[in-house]
C-alpha cells in the first residue's frame, strides 16, 4: 500500500516538477532590445537624446545576473548662438553619445512581476558625425580608443515582467561620465526581453 502511494505522489507531482526544471533550464540567458532616453545635463540647456541598444545576460544564481549592454543615440541637431559684439551666427553641431555597459543585476521577485537593482561600469563615447545612423554608428565604434571616451558608471533600478520566454523591462538611472569630475545625467530605457 505504502508503494501505490509513492507511485501515486510521484505521477501527480510528476507535471508540476517537469515545469520547474523546464523553467529554471530555460531561463540561463537573456537577450533583450530597447530604446534608450538619455538626457545630456552638461549642456545648457539639456539635450535629450534617444536612441536604440541591445544587451544580454547570463544569470549566475537565483537573484543575480551579469549583462553587458551597448546602446547608440541618434544625432541631435543643437544650435548655439555666438556673437562677437558686432554679428551673432548659429552653428549645428551633430554629437552622437555611444554608451557601453556591464555589470551585475540584482532581482526581486514581487509576484507575476520583478524589480531589479544595478550597477554598470562601462564607457561613454561622444563623437561627431554627419552621416547617417548606420554609418555614424559604425564611425562612433571606430572612435571609442582615439576619440572622446570617458569612464561611465550606471547605477539604475528597474521592473521587468515575463510571459514565458518574452518579457517588457523599463528601467532608469543615473548616467554618471566623469570629465574632470562626474558629470549627472538621466538614462532610461524600455523594450522587449527574450528569456533562453
């Protein structure tokens, strides 16, 4: 009798136990797209610039994982006035800021829903350009050892939600450079997460 009950346990618990294991298996890596907001402080007045990146990460235990991110702002059109006392002009200036990051995070669940916490370590490339996306994109990869690369820290918290292998995550931050001291700035993003 004590068998058949043992039997009995183990088929019904069978299905549950499967799809713990499925999930936990399955949920090693993560990819994920956005789009990113990034609101340039230094400047007067600010430049908000927004742009596209990607990252991925691998989890290293139940409540923490370690990404890596790197995201490209568009070029933003900004006019300053000059004027030498007698005639005042206006000049563009096309600057495309290239962040990359990398860094643990930290999770909680709350429910169907997860909060998370990071800090990222990474760089800040500005540079000038211009061409089109792609080709600015390629020019701003090309730069990041002789061009205009500052030392960039991102501590941020987020919220991430899953429906099996696809998720939304939203997070925000302080995008720190430092240039002669550390220079504040917000950094945002939100997009689509693929769990594998």
């Amino acid at each position: 009798m004590k068998r058949m009950a043992w039997v009995v346990a183990l088929v019904c618990a069978a299905p549950s136990l499967m799809a713990q294991v499925a999930a936990t298996e399955s949920d090693h890596f993560e990819a994920g797209l956005f789009a990113d907001y990034f609101d340039l402080s230094r400047m007067g007045p600010h430049m908000n610039f927004v742009g596209v990146g990607a990252r991925a990460g691998v989890n290293m235990g139940s409540r923490m994982q370690f990404e890596a991110e790197l995201s490209y702002d568009f070029k933003r059109n900004f006019t300053n006035a000059f004027s030498n006392g007698f005639s005042t002009s206006l000049a563009t200036t096309r600057l495309r800021p290239l962040h990359g990051l990398v860094g643990p995070k930290f999770n909680m669940n709350l429910g169907p829903v997860r909060a998370f916490v990071t800090v990222k370590v990474g760089f800040l490339n500005f540079s000038s350009s211009t061409q089109n996306a792609p080709a600015g994109f390629t020019s701003a990869l090309g730069s990041i050892t002789n061009g205009n690369t500052q030392l960039a820290v991102y501590p941020g918290i987020g919220l991430e939600s899953f429906w099996g292998p696809i998720g939304l995550r939203v997070d925000g931050g302080d995008g720190i450079y430092y240039d002669h001291g550390a220079r504040h700035n917000i950094k945002a993003s939100f997009g689509p997460v693929f769990r594998f």
